[in-house]
C-alpha cells in the first residue's frame, strides 16, 4: 500500500476529535434530559416575550 499524504493524516485527526467531542456532547445533554436539569430556559422565554411585545407595539 502507499503512505498518506500529511494532509489526509490531519485531516482523520480533526474528524476522529470532532466526532469525539460531539459524542460527549449528546451524552451530556441526554443525562441534563434525563435527570431534569435541563430548565434554564429564561433566557429564551425573556426573549420571545421580547420579540412579542415588538410585534405587538407596531
């Protein structure tokens, strides 16, 4: 067989830690969902209340 070119080499890498990282990802926002710690939504229900309230004004 022939040798990978360096770029190919670099390029596995990043994709094989990427795909690490998102693994981790979706592990710990599976466990936020299951033990209920996934209720921080102020932010976003502050900002529909925002935006209701500009469409509301006009």
């Amino acid at each position: 067989m022939y040798r990978r070119p360096k770029f190919l080499e670099v390029l596995l890498e990043i994709r094989q830690e990427m795909s690490r990282e998102a693994d981790y990802d979706v592990d710990l926002f599976s466990e936020m969902i299951r033990s209920g710690k996934f209720k921080d939504n102020s932010r976003a229900e502050s900002r529909e209340l925002r935006i209701e309230t500009s469409t509301t004004d006009e």
